[in-house]
C-alpha cells in the first residue's frame, strides 16, 4: 500500500470503505475541476498511487460515475466525470446580448445559444428571456432541467457579496437593488449563483483559455465597463464585499470627466470602448465602432492607431499598479478593445516596464483573452462547475 494512503489512515481513522470513499471523493473533486485528465494526472492531482487511481477508475466507470475517452487533443485515455452525473449551464448578460451555455461535468460545451438585448430591460423580463433561451438550448440536446445540477449567471455589474444585491454603477440600470440570484433561481426553479462579468472572464480563462495551470492572474475587462477579475493562489479573489477588481473607478485625473459612479476622472471614463469612440468621432462622424477603428488602424489611419496606442498607454499605467500590488504571473486583456491585439498590448507592455517595480513587471506576462466574446458565458458555465454536485450513480 502507498505511503500516502498510510498516512490518511493515521490521520482519518475509519474503515477501509471510509478511506475508499473519500479517495472516490477527491478523484471526483479533481476531475470537477479540472474536466479531463489522464490517470496520471489524476495520480499527480490527488496524492494517490497510480494503482489506488486504475482502480477507482475502473470502479466508478463500472458504476457510470466516470467515463474514459480516447478523444480531447491526442489525450489518450482521458477520465472524465460521466455525463449523467449531471449537467450545469452558464448564462451571460452582456450589455446588449443574452448568452446561454450547456456543459458537461468533463467541461465540454453541448450547447450554445445566444440573443440581442433591447437597452434598458429590467432583471425581471431579462431573467424571463433567459429562461426561455435556457429551454431551447436543453431541448436542442434532448435533456431537461431536472439535468441540471447549477447554473452560473454573469452580470456586468457589483455584486454585493453580503446581501447578494446588483450595486451601482451598473451598465444595466433596470438591475440595481436586485438580488439576481434569488429572482433567476425562483423563475428558473433551479439553483442560481451570479458573479460579475469580469470574475467570470477570468474564471473561463483559468479553466479553458489562455490562463490553464497558471494560480496567479489577474483579467482586465475593457468594454462598455472596466473591471478586472483575480485569481490569487488559484482561488477566485472577490474581497469580503465582492467588489474586489473594480480597477476601472481608480482615480487617473482628478479632475477629470464625471464618471457614473459619481466620481471624476477614473480609468474606466478614458479607456471604456465609449470613451475611445468618443476621441475619434469628431473626426469621423458618428456610428464609429471598435472594430472600424480597429481596422483602419491596421490599415495606415494615424489617428486611429494613436487612440488605441494611447488607450494602452492609460491601461498599461493601471496595470503597472495592479501588478504592484498583486504581483501576478499573467494579465490577460479580454473585453471588446482586446481585439485591437499589439496595436494595444504592445504600449501596454511598455508602460508595464516603464512604471512596474521591476523584478514585479520583468516575469509578468500579458496577453490576449483566448476565448474572445465567449469568455463571460463560458465564466458563467465555470462558475456553475464550481457549485455543482455531481450526482453520484449508486
Ligand atoms: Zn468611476
């Protein structure tokens, strides 16, 4: 018998059922985590012995708690959690979109489907649309609710961790004094856990995109809203209040453009995508987007590319201060301005050098968000996988 197991004998007495099934157990939570593994992950994972994890496995396939796959990026024989030990979704409210995501417990994506949004819509008739959009999406794999053991739901608004509550500023005004999670659980009638949009961005990036196996990053969102998402020792970091990441209301001017949250000057009124188009349109003329700007940047326009670089220059700032205080070894740009890719993250990288502490800038890595305008639905779909009980075949 391994070491490992020894010890927990001696620290957990119990029969050799108890240890066996708490072994079960952390297979599980691993593989929860994680989607899929190969057994030797799984052995490097828990602590166990490469034999103690084959049997298990051999065991809880047998019981259909587990399946084996030959399929996932030349992963042979990869373990994961069975699809009938349940299904969890994910649905994001965007400023003008509603996404709604399916998953397995081995993280796959079964399902996706997603609808615009008219502006100001109150949670009530969001919450109803989403409802709606969530059936479709069961039906379209033959499943129902009753598959679902979580829901994850984004909004790009505060969430007061302590009453549950939409605070302001919120770029959704119908939401503000809402308690999201308690409304969306009651119509939906299954469990509802919310998360803002920018936690959600670096959660879907911590779990499929550009951050995998990385346990200290932080996600910048730049939209319609600035946020940022941490990870810190590989947890999600939310602070008591929840509003941990609001790095878009720091104070950059003083005296600065009002703000929405009432104050004046802070990064979100000079790099939020409104206030980018807002620079070039006098030259322009109105109906400007990113992506045109973006584009005529790539094409030769000066203005254009000055705008963006400048953009980077202010985020760049704010993120030499973030990784001041935070130190982390990624910071991945996501939200609607990281289309501009280098055009951005190169002033970026340079302020980085410029205004970081160096040994705290010189190992950052910045990058591009890996899973674009999917990353918030996907975040929401994370968060569900992180609240959901497997339903343990017996
Ligand atoms: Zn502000």
């Amino acid at each position: 018998m391994n070491k490992l197991v020894n010890q927990n004998v001696l620290l957990k007495p119990g029969s050799q059922t108890a240890l066996r099934s708490a072994n079960q157990q952390r297979i599980v939570d691993v593989l929860q985590a994680s989607g899929q593994l190969s057994q030797a992950q799984l052995a490097r994972e828990t602590g166990l012995a490469p034999a103690t994890v084959s049997n298990i496995v051999r065991e809880l396939v047998a019981k259909k708690v587990l399946a084996t796959t030959s399929a996932g990026g030349g992963k042979r024989h990869a373990v994961q959690l069975a699809q009938n030990a349940g299904l969890v979704a994910g649905i994001d409210y965007g400023h003008r979109h509603l996404t709604v995501a399916i998953a397995d417990m081995g993280h796959n994506i079964l399902s996706e489907r997603r609808v615009e949004l008219g502006p100001g819509i109150s949670a009530d008739e969001g919450i109803g649309m989403a409802a709606n959009l969530l059936g479709q999406a069961l039906d379209s794999i033959g499943e129902s609710l009753e598959a679902v053991s979580a829901i994850g739901m984004g909004l790009p608004a505060p969430i007061d961790a302590r009453t549950g509550k939409v605070g302001g500023p919120s770029i959704l005004p119908g939401w503000v004094g809402v308690d999201p999670a308690a409304l969306a659980s009651e119509r939906i009638g299954q469990r509802v856990v919310v998360d803002n949009d920018a936690n959600l961005g670096v959660l879907a990036e911590h779990t499929w995109g550009a951050a995998t196996g990385i346990d200290n990053v932080a996600y910048l969102k730049l939209s319609e809203g600035v946020g940022a998402g941490l990870i810190l020792g590989g947890q999600l970091f939310r602070g008591p209040g929840g509003t941990a990441g609001e790095i878009g209301h720091t104070t950059i001017d003083e005296f600065g453009p009002v703000c929405r949250c009432g104050n004046r000057g802070c990064l979100e009124t000079i790099v939020a995508a409104r206030s980018v188009i807002d620079l070039l349109e006098p030259r322009y003329g109105p109906g400007l987007s990113i992506a045109e700007i973006v584009r005529m940047a790539n094409a030769g326009d000066h203005a254009c590319s000055r705008i963006l670089s400048d953009t980077g220059r202010q985020v760049g700032v704010a993120i030499a201060n973030l990784c001041n205080l935070f130190n982390p070894d990624l910071v991945i740009i996501g939200g609607e301005l990281a289309q501009a890719d280098e055009l951005l993250l190169a002033p970026i990288r340079e302020m980085v050098r410029r205004c970081g502490i160096p040994s705290a800038a010189a190992r950052l890595e910045i990058r591009r968000a890996g899973l674009a305008d999917r990353s918030h639905v996907l975040g929401a779909v994370a968060l569900g996988l992180l609240e959901a009980t497997p339903q343990m075949a017996s």
